[in-house]
C-alpha cells in the first residue's frame, strides 16, 4: 500500500417541433389512427362530463334536450370520423376530402390525426404545384383560416397551435398579421401560454425588437398583475437581453425590475405571479451566467501566480493512482487534459490523464470533474517527492450547459510525498465510529489548505448585489407576519450570506434557520420543503467558515489520521455544500433523516460513510456512491431499506427490465433470481470495492440478503460487525 502525502502551493411551458417531416408523420400516422377513434369519443366524454366543472365550477345536470343533442352530436362525429379515416387511409386529398377533415376539426380541434392527415394534403399539393406560388399562398392562406376558426372554438388546442406554427414555418404566408390576431386572441384571455410560446415564435420570424416585446409584458402587466404569462415572457426576454448586454446591464437593470414587481407583490399579497418573478430576479441577482471554478482538490490557491503553501492531509489508495478535482458552480463540459486543462507531472505514466465528469450515465455535462495521477507501486518510491503542477483556464473549450464559456484562469501546485507502508490487508481490523479520534485543532491553519470556503465570491462583482439585496431585506421585514413573506425574507437573507463576509455569515444564517423552523409549524403542508431548506441552511452555516467546520472535524488514529467529518444528530434531510468538503475522507452523516445520498458523488476521498439510522428506503438512494471509487467502509444499518413494498426512488437507477447487464458476468449468470429481486441493490454494490458493510436493522437484511451481497461484494472482510471467513 502506498500513503499519500499532499502538500500545496499556489451553482414553462411546453413547446413542441412542429416542423414534422414527411417520414416522421408517417411513423406516427399508424399509432394515431389505431387512438383516434377512442380519442376522439374520449373527448365528448370529456366535455360531457366536466362541463360546468372546469376550474372548481360546480357540474351541472344535463337536462333530456341536452342529452339528445349530445347524442345526436356523437353519432355525427362518429359518421364524419369514418369517412375521413377511410380517406386518410387510402392517401385521398381532394377538395371533398380535405373539406371533410375541416368539418371533423370544427367539432374537435383536438383532432390530432386531422391536423396530420392536414399537413400531408398540404405537402402533396406542394410536390405537385410548388412553381404556381398563387396557388401555394391560397392553399396556406387556407390553412391558417381554418386554425383561427378552431382556435375561436378552442383557444388550448396544442393541434391547432401547433399546425399554424407549422404553416407559417413554410415561408410562404405574411407574418404581418400574425402579432394583431394575437391581440384580439390575448384580449379574450391575456395568460393563456400557448398564445404567448405562439407569440415569441411570431417574434423571432419578424425580427420585431426584444425591447418592444419587453414593453408590451410591461403594459400587460399592469393591466393584470396576475398575468403569470406576461412575468414569465418578460423573464425570458431579459435573460436575453442582459446576456448580450447591450443597454441592458445587471447592476441597473434588475434594480427597477425590483421595483416594478414590487407592485405587484404589495398590491395582491396572496397572488403567486409577482413571486416568482421576485424569486426569478433574486437568482439573477446572486448568480452569474459565467462558470466558476468553485473549488479543487488539492485545494487551489486562486488565481494563476496567487500561491500560498502549507501541507496537507494523508490519503491511502490501493488502486495506484489518486484524485484531482475540479467543482465548478454549474454543470460544465469541455474539460480535457488535451486541450483545456494542463498537468505538469514528474509522475510516469501520466502523459494522457483523462478527465471524467461525476454525473449520470451518459452525461458529458457535469459540475464536478475527476482525474486520476498514477503511480508506480513496483518502483523503489520510499520518500520521494513528486511535484504535480495544474493549469485551467488558459485555452478556450470549457463551456456550461447554458453555452456560457469559462474564462477565468487558475494554478495549483503540489507535491504528493510517497511512502511504502506495510500490506496489512489480511489483518485488517474493523472500523469503529466511536473510538480512535483526535478534536481537531482549532489554531491549526492546515484547514485553510484543506478546503475553499467561498473563493467563488471574490471572482463576480458584488457591490450592486449586496446593495440590491440589503433593499430588499430592508423592504420584507417590513411586510405583514405572513407565509410567504418569511420564505422570501429567508431566501433573501441566504443570498446575502453566500456574498458576505465571514464576520455577518453566522449572524443571517441564525436568522435563515428559525424563519425556515417557524415555516415548518405555520404550514404543514409544505413541512419537507422547508425542512430540506433548512438542512442546506445549516449546512452552508458550518462550511462558512473555518472556525465553524472545525468545530465538526476530528482526525482518526486508526486509520492514518484520516480526516473525519461529523454531521451526526443534525436532523438533516438533504445534503449540500459538498464543494467545501473535497479534503474529507471519513463521514458521519448518522442519526439525521436522509432519504437519499445525492450530492456526495463529489467527494472523492472518502473513504468511510456513516449512515446509520437514516430514513433511507432502497438501495437506489444510494446510486451516487457509485462513483465513490476508495469507499471501503459503508454502514447503511437502521434505516427503511426492503420496508416498503412499493418504493419510487427504486427507479432512479437502472432495472434489469431495461439493462441486460446483469447477464453478462458470473453472479448475474448463477443468481438471476436473487439478481431481479434486488436489482436495485446489486446495481449500486457491484460497482463499490467495500471492505465493510453494515445493513442491520433494514427489513432486507437476512441470511439470503447476505449471502447475495457477499457474491456481489467478493472483496467484502466484515458484514454486518462479523468478520468473514476468507
């Protein structure tokens, strides 16, 4: 085995293509004439039976005239259905034909098949007569008439919205009149989102300016501030704007957006619209498009030629190699030791490190990023020095999810001291949770070396966002003792300790956890909500500063004065701030009320997980350990795993339904019955390299679930505090 020693230098609504291809409508014409019948009854049914009962309005009787008018309605739709189905089916496309799909859509519009059976007339008549532009204008001109008469009858018919979309995508119509009938439709109902996702489509093709839609959500707005479609457009406009900045810059911008919502939230307190605008401005206000690096393991210094030196911890790993991560604030893509990252090594074997992203399968997206140095155990390495230089930033190519790219550049330096140490696998003792730590010392400055608490701040402008918030506090302590205003205040107070100094962090997230407690006895019906809030809260409190995380950090003598993170008996539900704990390798997370383990897939390093006594229901909570390549020690003991019989978090991860993996190597070969019935178990174990498992107190645990996982697990020393029998 060989020790490690490190030591260093140097963050609605739908819309659909509706620009269906001839071989797409055709694959899907099958499927839709087989439903079409019953969709099409389905939708009488449908209007018979919630008419009068559409958006908590009472049903009303139908009276005997009523009834025989819809039946007399019925039997009509079902003659007209069955001769345009035996049309559509034998590719007719007369003026009779086309005619007869007009009178189907003037009874439903929901007539999917119709709007299709439509396009495909259209196309034909195209194909045959795309010289005669008359003819192809009248033929389209046609189309739209028939829309705006369906849309009069049914102003939410995805079909019909999404059939004029795709004939004005055909370049042959005016688009001129397109912005008036939107009027007259957004004066009969002025929150109805498909008009406006119809709006900004209209918008892009006349290439009319983004400030004078901007003025029009404003004047919508205060015609009703309950327009949640108007806050929601005028959002999207922004984000565009303020992304090019040309006249519309953050600092100056957000401030009178505040003021304009202001009105809103003031005006009609309990009204949800102004809200969630404010909540969409306070994200603007806190966060940056820009991708930061937030921290590293090692730890980096900051930016390139800042250097400071101290040493750090030790890390032991059998697999010859050890970790370098990168945690960016948002999911990233593009790192790469060939292009964007560079390693400068006098380790061998080291000339084409490959970055991986931690995320889920298949993603080349992620916010956190591992590379593995290799060593060579074979060579006499006893006391060597091997300095590691890491470059980022300095070539273009790291690009966010949202196409922002990284532009900052950084530099760590380090040197891993290698040390031969005794194999003492064979006598490996049992890893205790109670005995064997060290308080870590408090005046120690190895914790400044250790992790990145908050570097992040220092690379954004944050004199106008400190400003803007502290108005905005100011302004909703003022606010009547209600639900919703403690949510905003606290959310507002959270964003100013994520750009404060240390000196007042403590002081607001102090005031952060009792608003999210008196939260949780005002309204029950939102308890875990408020309750995962309150957990980050927490969370965020004890990494934001040193003083405060070392108050929660021992060393363990047993295992190479590992560093031990306790979290225990916090009544966590969720787990955060991950980012400032890339240096620990032993955590107690027991005794809290975790569901599930998301978030940790950062922390590299770790080596033990204390989850005893959780709430834990299934194995599938427990996918992100996958990626936790030196976790040896795992106790998941007293939880909920095997309790419940139906369980929803089981489908976070693979099934053996959709997966033939499991066929493919010795255990899913010779078990396949033990497999499929705890699938979700063999998926996430099989990929851990654990030496200790403790899964006592579980409804799962028994003699067949452990003589499962000891097949799964080959490597696995102690089960459940027994030692096994090698």
């Amino acid at each position: 085995m060989l020790t490690l020693v490190y030591s260093t230098s140097s963050l609605p609504g739908r819309q659909s293509n509706l620009s269906l291809s001839l071989s797409r409508i055709s694959l899907l014409r099958d499927l839709a004439d087989q439903k079409f019948e019953s969709h099409t009854l389905a939708y009488l049914t449908f209007v018979s039976y919630h008419r009068g009962n559409m958006h908590g309005r009472p049903r009303k009787a139908y009276k005997p005239e009523e009834e025989a008018a819809s039946a007399a309605k019925a039997a009509k739709l079902r003659s007209l259905q069955n001769q345009f189905m035996s049309n559509h089916h034998a590719k007719i496309y007369t003026k009779e034909a086309i005619d007869l799909s007009t009178k189907l859509l003037e009874i439903n519009p929901e007539a999917y098949t119709a709007w299709n059976y439509r396009k495909l007339a259209v196309e034909d008549t195209l194909s045959r007569e795309e010289s005669n532009q008359d003819l192809v204008k009248s033929v389209l001109d046609e189309e739209l008439k028939v829309v705006e008469s369906a849309l009069r009858q049914n102003f939410k018919s995805y079909g019909a919205w999404h059939h004029r979309k795709w004939v004005l995508s055909k370049g042959h119509s005016s688009v001129g009149n397109e912005l008036r009938l939107l009027d007259k439709f957004q004066t009969l109902d002025s929150r109805n989102f498909h008009a406006w996702n119809y709006r900004r489509f209209v918008v892009e093709l006349t290439n009319r300016s983004k400030e004078d839609e901007l003025k029009y959500t404003e004047d919508m707005i205060s015609k009703d501030f309950s327009n949640y479609s108007a806050w929601h457009n005028r959002s999207v406009l922004l984000s565009s704007l303020l992304a090019k900045a040309e006249g519309f810059m953050p600092n100056e911008k957000i401030p009178d957006e505040y003021q304009l919502v202001h009105d809103a939230i003031f005006t009609d307190e309990d009204d949800q619209s102004g809200w969630f605008y404010h909540l969409w401005l306070l994200d603007q206000t806190v966060n940056v498009e820009t991708p930061l690096l937030t921290s590293s393991w090692p730890s980096h210094a900051g930016c390139l030629n800042d250097s400071s030196s101290s040493k750090l911890t030790t890390s032991c790993s059998e697999s010859g190699s050890f970790p370098l991560i990168l945690y960016f604030n948002q999911a990233v893509g593009g790192v790469s030791s060939s292009s964007t990252v560079t390693i400068d090594t006098e380790l061998k074997g080291n000339e084409d490190v490959v970055w991986e992203p931690v995320s889920k399968k298949n993603s080349h997206v992620s916010c956190v990023w591992v590379a593995r140095l290799k060593y060579i155990s074979s060579e006499p390495c006893f006391g060597k020095e091997y300095k590691v230089k890491v470059k980022i930033g300095n070539s273009p190519g790291i690009v966010s999810s949202r196409g922002c790219n990284f532009s900052a550049s950084y530099e760590f330096v380090f040197t891993a001291h290698v040390h031969d140490t005794v194999e003492e696998s064979s006598q490996e003792g049992i890893v205790s949770w109670t005995d064997g730590f060290d308080i870590w010392d408090a005046e120690s400055k190895d914790l400044n070396a250790l992790a990145t608490l908050d570097r992040s701040n220092a690379q954004m402008d944050s004199k106008w966002r400190q400003e803007a918030i502290a108005e905005e506090i100011d302004l909703f302590r003022e606010l009547p003792d209600s639900k919703i205003g403690k949510l905003t205040l606290a959310r507002l107070l959270m964003a100013k300790a994520m750009i404060s100094d240390d000196a007042v962090k403590g002081v607001h997230y102090n005031e952060i956890l009792e608003l999210y407690k008196d939260l949780m006895a005002l309204d029950s019906s939102h308890y875990q909500y408020y309750k995962d809030v309150h957990s980050v809260a927490l969370l965020r409190k004890v990494t934001s500063s040193t003083e405060d995380l070392s108050g929660h950090l021992f060393r363990c003598r047993n295992m190479n004065n590992s560093v031990c993170l306790r979290l225990n008996n916090l009544s966590l539900s969720r787990i955060a701030s991950v980012e400032k704990l890339l240096f620990v390798q032993m955590l107690d997370l027991s005794h809290n009320e975790l569901h599930s383990t998301e978030g940790l897939e950062g922390m590299q390093l770790l080596s033990c997980l204390n989850l005893s006594h959780n709430r834990i229901r299934s194995f599938s909570a427990l996918d992100s350990l996958r990626h936790l390549k030196q976790l040896r020690v795992l106790d998941v003991s007293h939880n909920h795993i095997g309790e419940h019989s139906v369980d929803t978090t089981r489908y976070l991860c693979s099934s053996p339904l959709f997966n033939s993996e499991w066929t493919r190597d010795e255990v899913g070969r010779q078990m396949p019955t033990l497999v499929t019935k705890y699938w979700d178990a063999y998926f996430v174990l099989r990929d851990l390299n654990l030496k200790q498992l403790d899964i006592t107190g579980n409804v799962i645990a028994g003699d067949v679930f452990s003589s499962f996982v000891l097949r799964v697990v080959p490597k696995l020393v102690w089960l459940d505090g027994k030692k096994l029998e090698i």
